[in-house]
C-alpha cells in the first residue's frame, strides 16, 4: 500500500478542497431569504441567452413570441429585454470557463433569463473539459429547483417534476477524480437545507394546485446516506402537508411504472435528486412528443432561467438545417416564464395556442428539414392562434 502514498495524498488534498467548497455553500445558502416579489418591481429585466448550436434560432423565436404577448409593457417600460451573446461554445471554451465573467455580469443583471441550449463537452470533442454551461448557471444563481410540467391528458399523465438542481451527483460532475490509472471517483452532495427548500417548493405547489399525491423517488435502499437524506427530509417535509398522499419509489421502478397504462395515472407531482430527476424527466417528455415539446424553469430565491431539455442539435447546424429547428420547447418554457413573472393570463393564452399548434390543427409541422415548416413559420402560426384566441 505504501507505493500509493502519494496519490492518496494527493486524493486527499483535492478532497478536502471540495470539502471546503460545499460546506461554504451550505452556509451560503442556508442564509438567503424568501423569493423575488416580482409585484413590487417598477421593471423586470428578462435575459436572452441564445446560447449555441440551434439555440439561438429558438430562443430569439421563442423572444419574439413573448415581446408580442408582451407589447403593451414593453411599450410602458414594464418589461426590458437584455440580449446576452458570448456564451458559445467557442467563447467558453477560449476562457476556459462554462460561463465567461462578462456573460454571467450581464445574466446576474436580470430578474429571469430565457436561454438557449449550450453545447457540453464531452470526451473526443475539440474542445476543453470545461463544466456543462447549464450545471454553471444553476450553481452561480443558485438555480435550486427545476420544475418540468408533462401533460398528456388523453392518456391521463399530468405530471410535473420537481428535480433539485444544484445537489446530488452533478454538483461536482466535472471535478472528480483519477486517484490512480485504475482507479476514479466522483462525488455526491446532499445537503439539509438542499433539501428541504426543494421538497417544500414540490409540496407547496401540489396543495395550491391541489394535487393529491406526492412521490419522492431515490435509490437510497442501495446509496444509503445521501439518497437516504434525501429521502428521510422529504418525508419529514410531506408531514406538514396531512391532505396530500405522500409515498417513495426506486429510481428503476419508476421508470418502468411510466410506461405501465394503469400505474402512471397515480403519479402527480414527484420530488428527485438531480441525476434521476434528469433521466425520468427525458423519459417522460417522450410520452408528450418528445424532448423537443418540453421546457423546463431552473428557479432560485433571486433568479430564475427558463429553457429547453434538449441540446444544441450541432448536427442539423452542420447540415444547414438550423432554420428548421423546432420551437416547441423554448415556447413551453417561455409559458412557465410569463407564469412566473406573474402573467397567468399571457400564460395560459400561450399554453392553449401550443396545444391547439402542436396536437390539436397541425396546420404547419417541424420536421427539422424542408420537409416541414420553419422555425419563424411556426412562430407565426402561434402568433396567429393567440390572436384568434384572443378575440
């Protein structure tokens, strides 16, 4: 064992400087206060953040959708767009960073974000092993809670996911490591505030929204101290809630009771740790058309950033297909954004046209090629929809 001397050090030096890290966190976090009043403010500052890839493309689509719902604030001043470039893979990677500093002065200037996909890299990619431009944001806004809606109501699913965003096994996904040629660790984090802020936030929304049942998914029968943390604050948590059925499942039966006809309708608002939040939530917008039809909010006390769940489609940019490019889920997210900033009216206006677009008329489909129509030629048949919704 001696010949492992020095790597263990090493291993140990890295540890507990990521011990250290996350225990400031904590108290970070322990001493924030309550949500952003978005009533009391004379302005609200929405960022636009395109991203790379195809996410530019949506993103300003899914902008001007909500400019013209909005056209009446913007007019008065109420509402103010900040247009934030620099967050391309190009640019993070020639700083190295997931989020260059000016890019992340101009998002901390803004009350609530709408952002484009963001290309992650990955092993065998030209680019740096820098961390995923998402798990960034979430962090540095402390972007909490990311909250997914699926709705299928002829099938019965009426789903929303409250995954904990900045938590569990991503928190410190790009900093594990090789304690040897053959041997690497990763880390998962867990902690007691973590977990109560998104378990409450889960609660909350199913008694204002009067949702009978509560589900806390984990593995915490086999990772036993943090998904069992996990799991044991959120029971405590659902107590204070007596009206609402509150219950516990496996990550890997869950997956498999989605797809059971009979067993998914009792699903209504679920509670997870960030990696299985991640992985149920793409299987469940498969039942709604895929992950192109979802977005998705990441929300914090102070911030909040709305956007799609899937990536920056490089390929259909390289084929010259970005014009083609979906909006779907960038237009769901900008429905929780209008919801958010207190817009329930525009809100629904919006959801009600995407489901007449998208399920309903089809009168124009996205295809992603020439097949189908644009992305602006979508936009368009939204707009209209509203406007005929609206008379």
């Amino acid at each position: 064992m001696s010949n492992y001397d020095a790597q263990i050090k090493t291993a140990l030096d890295k540890f507990e400087s990521l011990l250290r890290q996350q225990l400031k966190r904590n108290e970070d976090i322990t001493s924030q206060k309550e949500f952003l009043d978005f009533e009391k403010l004379d302005k609200i500052i929405i960022g636009v953040c395109g991203g790379d890839g195809i996410g530019p493309i949506i993103t300003a689509e899914a902008q001007r959708v909500l400019e013209f719902l909005l056209k009446d604030d913007v007019a008065k001043g109420k509402i103010e767009f900040n247009i934030i470039d620099g967050l391309t893979i190009e640019n993070r990677a020639a700083v190295n960073k997931a989020i260059p500093d000016d890019v992340l002065a101009e998002l901390k200037k803004c009350h609530v974000i709408l952002k484009g996909p963001t290309t992650t890299p990955r092993a065998g990619d030209p680019w740096p092993n820098i961390e995923s431009a998402n798990v960034a944001m979430r962090k540095e806004l402390d972007l909490f809670a990311n909250v997914r809606p699926v709705k299928v109501p002829e099938q019965g699913i009426d789903w929303t996911f409250f995954r904990e965003n900045t938590e569990g096994g991503y928190a410190l996904g790009s900093q594990g490591m090789h304690v040897t040629d053959d041997v690497a660790f990763d880390f998962v984090v867990t902690t007691t505030e973590g977990t109560e802020r998104i378990a409450r936030l889960a609660y909350d929304y199913a008694r204002k929204n009067k949702k009978e049942r509560v589900s806390v998914i984990t593995k915490a029968n086999v990772v036993k101290t943090t998904d069992g943390k996990f799991l044991n604050i959120c029971e405590n948590i659902g107590k204070e809630y007596p009206e609402i059925i509150s219950d516990e499942w496996f990550i890997d039966i869950t997956t498999a009771k989605l797809i059971d006809e009979k067993r998914r309708k009792d699903f209504k608002v679920f509670i997870l740790p960030n990696l299985y939040g991640d992985i149920l939530t793409d299987e469940a917008a498969e039942f709604q058309g895929g992950v192109g039809t979802a977005g998705s909010a990441n929300l914090g006390k102070r911030y909040a950033m709305f956007e799609a769940i899937h990536g920056s489609a490089p390929r259909m940019m390289k084929e010259g297909r970005g014009i083609y490019a979906d909006p779907c889920s960038m237009l769901r997210a900008t429905v929780l954004l209008l919801s958010h900033i207190g817009y329930q009216k525009e809100a629904d206006l919006l959801e009600r046209a995407l489901d007449i677009c998208m399920n309903e008329e089809k009168k124009l489909t996205i295809t992603g090629r020439d097949t189908g129509c644009t992305c602006e030629q979508f936009g368009n048949y939204v707009m209209e929809t509203v406007t005929n919704l609206s008379k």
